[in-house]
C-alpha cells in the first residue's frame, strides 16, 4: 500500500522507510518460527509457519534489491503451492484419523505411504532443499539480502530454515518410525483408536496433494525460466527504479 501511495521513489529514497520494515519482517519471521515450534496442533504449527512466510515476503521487498525483489516474486509463487501443500496433509490426517496433534501421522508412512511422499515434497520445499521451488526462492532471497546488506534478514531466513527442518523432520521421524511422546500417550490413546483401520487416501485426496507437489518440483526444476519470466515482468513495470 505505501508504495502504491507514495511510489517507489518517495517510499525508499524519502521516507526510508526500508530498514524499519525489513525489521519487521524480521520480527515477523523468528516470531512465526519460535511460535510454530511451540505447537502440537498440526494446523496451528502451520498457521505460525505462515506468519514467517509472509515475512520473508515483505522483507523481500523492501530490501529495495532486484535480486530480492526477483526471489519474493518467485517465493509468492512457490508459497502458494507449498502451504497450500502441507494444508492439504494436514486435512488428510484430520479426516483418515480424526486429530489435529502432530502424533495423529505415528507411522502413516506404512499406512498411507502415498500422501506421506507428497507431504514431505512440501516440507523439504518449506525447508528450502533442493530440487524444490523452496530452495530457488530462499536463495534468491538471501542474495538479495546480502546485496542489499541487510544481514539481519538474511539471519533470520535461516534461522526460520532451521526450524522448519526441525519441525518438518520431527514429523517424518514420527510417521517412519512411529515415535509417541515421552508419556506414552500417542493420538490413537485420546480417541480409543490405533492406525489399525486407516487405509490410504482416497484419490479425490491424493491428486491435488500429488499435484501440488509435481508443481513444487517443476518449478524448482525449471527455475531458471520462472525466474527469466519475474525479471523481464520487473523489467517492463519499471520497478527497478529505487533499487539498489
């Protein structure tokens, strides 16, 4: 809003306005992240991971660097697909067991090995590895952030990196092996009922999961021409201007 407001030009070089809100999106990212990690709800561990998401895209922009502004352009695109991923997984556990708590997936990779696949598509991207639109979009990010010497961002995306491995793995340890809390007390003891009925999801679940996931590893693989597609469209919008 403040660059349609003001302009590019007013909005970075008159208001410097720049670094406070790379701040804030800083604040934004270890926020979501920190929060995330607090979280046994699926759906709730995801919603904080949004938070951080929206933060490496605002801080992209306003690291006032081509570079970044190419990588939140691309990471707008790939976050669509990945949270929209990972949401997906979410609803297939939540309808195939009933429970929200990060223990309902407890060796779903023996049960359901199909969703399970597409699901860690969308983690490792959330993660940033590679083939997967993550990993593109995060460097793009981060060189934009070097660029533009904002390393506080760059930190911060790393950091929310980290996390999301630690997150992402943790339940890909609890769906392989089948890992429960210290205390025994896993999702099938709250509700009166083990993995032993839950078959796989139905295809009306699996193909907008699989297809989720091909797009993450399509665009991560053919990247260079999603990129070449953001800077010609920056090129011809003229939103170089106030760049650095």
């Amino acid at each position: 809003m403040v660059l349609t407001v003001f302009g590019v030009d007013y909005a970075f070089e008159v208001l410097a306005w720049d670094d406070i809100v790379v701040w804030l999106a800083v604040v934004a990212i270890l926020a979501g992240s920190i929060g995330a990690l607090a979280q046994k709800d699926l759906r709730k561990m995801l919603t904080f991971l949004i938070i951080a998401e929206v933060g490496y895209m605002v801080g992209g922009v306003w690291l006032a660097d081509s570079t970044g502004m190419t990588g939140t352009i691309f990471h707008i695109v790939a976050d669509a697909f990945m949270t929209l991923c990972v949401f997906l997984f979410a609803g297939i556990v939540f309808t195939k067991t009933g429970a929200r708590d990060i223990y309902a997936v407890e060796g779903l990779f023996k049960k359901m090995p199909f969703t399970m696949v597409g699901f860690l598509v969308g983690a490792l991207s959330l993660i940033g590895i590679p083939p997967t639109a993550g990993f593109f979009s995060k460097w793009y990010l981060i060189q934009g952030g070097i660029n533009s010497g904002n390393w506080e961002y760059v930190v911060a995306l790393l950091i929310s990196s980290l996390v999301n491995a630690v997150l992402f793995f943790r339940i890909i340890e609890i769906a392989f092996f089948g890992k429960k809390p210290a205390d025994g007390h896993g999702h099938h003891d709250d509700h009166g009922h083990g993995h032993d009925k839950i078959s796989e999801a139905s295809l009306t679940m699996l193909i907008p999961l699989w297809g989720t996931a091909a797009i993450l590893l399509a665009i991560g693989l053919y990247n260079k021409e999603l990129v070449s597609i953001i800077q010609d469209f920056l090129g011809q919008v003229n939103f170089a201007v106030g760049m650095r």
